[in-house]
C-alpha cells in the first residue's frame, strides 16, 4: 500500500472522529423496586420451606428497611425474580447488587450450599445464562458490593433476572444468602467498542463492476448517517485516475428499495445540512446522502456519470445515536493491481475489539457474479505507524482457524481469506488484492464480533 494512500484514508477518518459530536444518553435503571421496600410488587418469590423471602428489618437491611434473605433452611430452594425488558439502544447493561452471606459451614474447599444469579428466558423458563454463582466459601463480613456483571448480550430482550439458592440436607450447618440494592442500568458507555466510520477505496468501473458499498446499522432505533462518494478530491492526495465525477445511489437490501440518489452534493435537497455536519465533500462534483435510517442492511452504490471510471472511496459516517451501532461494512468491486487494489476502512472507538475481516472472490461465482476474484490475499495495516498487523492467504491456514470457524464468519470457500483479531481503538486498513497479481471481483467485509 503507497504512503499516499495511507495518508490519504488517515485523514478522512481522523475528520471523521473530530469533526462529529455524538449524541450521549441518560443511563436508567431496568429495575423496579431494586431495594425491597415494597415487597413483593414488582418481585416475585418462592421458596420451598414456605418462607418469606423479602423481609423488611432496616437493622439487616444494607439500605432502607427491605432485602432479600433466601435460603438458610435445610434443603432449601428459593427463587426470587423480576422480568424485565432490555432495550436495543444502548451498548451497555450493567448489574450490580449489594450482598451479605452467613454460614454455618466449616468445609474450605467444598461448596455445599450455593446461589446462583441467572438470566431465564420468561417463555420458555430454560436458563440463557448463569451470570455469577456464590457459596457457603464465599461467606462475608457484612456487606459487600458485586462487581459489575455484563448483561449486554440480551439488549432488545424480554428477561427473568433471577436469584436461585440452594442448602444441603443439613440443618446444622445452614447458609444464608442476603441480596439489597439490585440495580440493573442501561445507557451508553463511551469506552464500549463500537465501528464509528467506515470506508473502501478502490477502482469504479460501470456495469458489474461499479462499487457497492454495504453497512448494517445494528440496535433497535433509527440512526442518522452521512454516506459519501469521492473522487477528484483524491488527487491531492496523490491517488492516480481519481473518477472525475461520483454518482451516489442509497439502497434498503430488506425490499430492494432506492432510498435517495445524488450527482453532485450541493443538489441534494438537504445540502445546507450536509454542510453543517462539517463531514461535506470538498469538490462540488462529489457526492453525498444525509439521512436517518432505520436498522437494517444497506447499500451504497458508486458509478461515474456517463459511464466514466476512475479511482474512488465510499465512506459512512455515524452522526448520532452513538448506542445504535454500525456492526458491519462489505465492498464489492473489481480488484485491480498496484494502486487498483480494493482498501476498505474502519475506526474503533472506545476499547478493545474483536473483529472478522474477510476477503472473498471464488463464493461469488454462486451469486451470479463473474470474472470473480481467483484467490484473494488479505492484508491489516495500523493507520497510525503503518504497520502490517496482519496477513492472510486461505483462511484455513490462520493459527486460529478454529476460531474463526466458530465465529459464524468464516469463509465458505477455502481460497478467500479472514483475519480474525482484537484491536486497539484507532484507524485501520484491510487491503484486499489477488495472490500472484491476480484480478477479479471481490468483497472485503468487516464484522463487529
């Protein structure tokens, strides 16, 4: 990859982070009555022993007058639960809880009696998953904080957070296992991983071979996005055969509708916003498409007008709604050779993540698409040194090519390649060409794992 490229897409991505102001959102608290002050109005309860397991006593409580005291009985099994529904907006649900755990147990190395903290699946009643387990080894000097427990995974989910404890047979050497101060908040987390921007530059051609940008807006709430396609611009930039005048077509995959078109950004009916975002093309032959979209899988489409070729990028930019996440981008198009190569984009913001990135040209061949890209070579490079992270030719032979496979994202072909990595925040590049200078139509994806 030339130093001018490099140059060229870290300076679209670095104004991409500066020149855009996010949307935050208020966290909020999923759980009613966290406390136990109202009994069991917004809880439900049971226990085999027959006992009360919210319990109004503000000398045990660790705030107010109600807790949660289960088990503490031989052979007892109690539940206690709140269903409760996750929204899809947001990236981040915490739990916490305070706890206090008494035992009349000796043993230090044998769990005889325990609680569970679960999420249940309220139609089905079968555990999705067991969030954090404590025992009579876990007995405490009073009260103590939890740590925060990930519960991100059920946004846009219908849930039972459930307590289950459980004692042996003995009654002599009962555990008790007191909950207060449950709360379960929802809301945006800045340092969350998250795709902000993305990006693919390579050679526009017409017919079959234009450039055919796609994105996936995750979450459950419209987002606004600014797509936009480039070419004389790219000159300064040192890129040869810039395509002299983009034509930008805006697609909904779900129902193959055209959702806008653009020649020329200063045309478009919203250009006085275009321009606000700070995000405007620089050359008036360039074009651009601001619109607030629903979740769902898109495309964005790059020809020249009169059929004229040339160099281009596609680029999608998030403008607000920081908690919908864009989770995927893929660019099909004809890879060339030497600066004709196909250089997809992306930006991580906030902390570490793990992505799949994938270059694919034989598995076309089944969707009708010809003169497909023989036997892709993948390349990752850090846009802030330049350096080479990663390389990938036949995804088979990466050492975690079990990992991969379990991803859900592999390949199906065993000649296209995949990088699957954990990455820092900061701006790469996944540059896809033919192993032997081959050419061909192919895709580059890349999935928010």
């Amino acid at each position: 990859m030339g130093k001018g490229i490099a140059r060229l897409i870290g300076f679209l991505f670095a104004l991409a982070i500066l020149g855009v102001s996010l949307d935050a959102r208020s966290d909020a608290n999923l759980l009613t009555d966290g406390g136990f002050e109202s009994g069991t109005s917004f809880w439900t309860e049971s226990s085999t022993g027959g006992f009360p397991i919210i319990t109004q006593d503000e000398t045990q409580a660790h705030s107010g007058q109600g807790y949660a005291y289960l088990a503490d009985y031989a052979a007892a099994h109690d539940v206690l639960y709140q269903q409760v529904t996750i929204p899809g907006d947001v990236n981040a649900v915490k739990l916490r809880f305070w706890y206090n755990i008494t035992t009349l147990e000796t043993s230090s190395d044998i769990a005889f009696d325990q609680m569970a903290i679960v999420v249940v699946d309220p139609q089905t009643g079968n555990t999705l998953a067991t969030i954090a387990s404590y025992s009579n080894l876990n007995s405490t000097n009073g009260w103590l904080l939890s740590p925060e427990f990930d519960l991100s995974a059920f946004r846009g989910q219908t849930i039972r957070l459930t307590f289950v404890a459980t004692n042996n047979d003995d009654v002599d050497t009962t555990t008790a296992f007191l909950i207060d101060d449950v709360s379960l908040i929802a809301g945006f987390d800045p340092n969350a991983p998250r795709l902000v921007n993305l990006s693919t530059r390579m050679q526009v051609l017409t017919g079959d071979n234009v450039m055919i940008g796609g994105f996936v807006i995750g979450g459950s709430s419209p987002k606004k996005v600014i797509v936009l396609a480039k070419g004389p611009s790219l000159t300064q930039y040192g890129v040869a055969n810039a395509l002299p005048n983009p034509t930008l077509k805006l697609s909904r995959i779900s129902d193959g509708q055209t959702l806008a078109v653009n020649d020329d950004w200063g045309n478009a009916p919203n250009a006085g916003e275009i321009a606000q975002s700070g995000l405007a093309p620089s050359n008036a032959l360039e074009s651009a498409v601001l619109m607030t979209l629903s979740p769902g899988p898109y495309t964005a489409i790059v020809a020249g007008a009169n059929n004229t070729t040339g160099v281009g990028i596609v680029e999608v930019y998030e403008l607000d709604a920081p908690f919908t996440p864009l989770v995927n981008l893929s660019t099909r198009g004809r890879v060339g050779t030497d600066s004709d190569v196909m250089i997809g984009g992306f930006v991580i913001s906030g902390s570490a993540m793990t992505v799949v990135i994938t270059a694919k040209g034989p598995s076309l061949a089944q969707y009708g698409v010809a003169n497909t890209l023989a036997d892709p070579m993948l390349t990752l490079v850090r846009i802030s040194d330049g350096a080479v992270i990663a390389t990938n030719d036949n995804w088979q032979s990466a050492q975690n090519a079990g990992e991969m496979q379990a991803s859900g994202f592999a390949p199906t072909n065993p000649l296209e390649a995949a990088i699957l990595i954990t990455l820092n925040p900061g701006l790469y590049t996944a540059v896809v060409s033919g192993v032997n200078n081959g050419t061909g139509v192919g895709i580059v994806e890349v999935f928010a794992r």
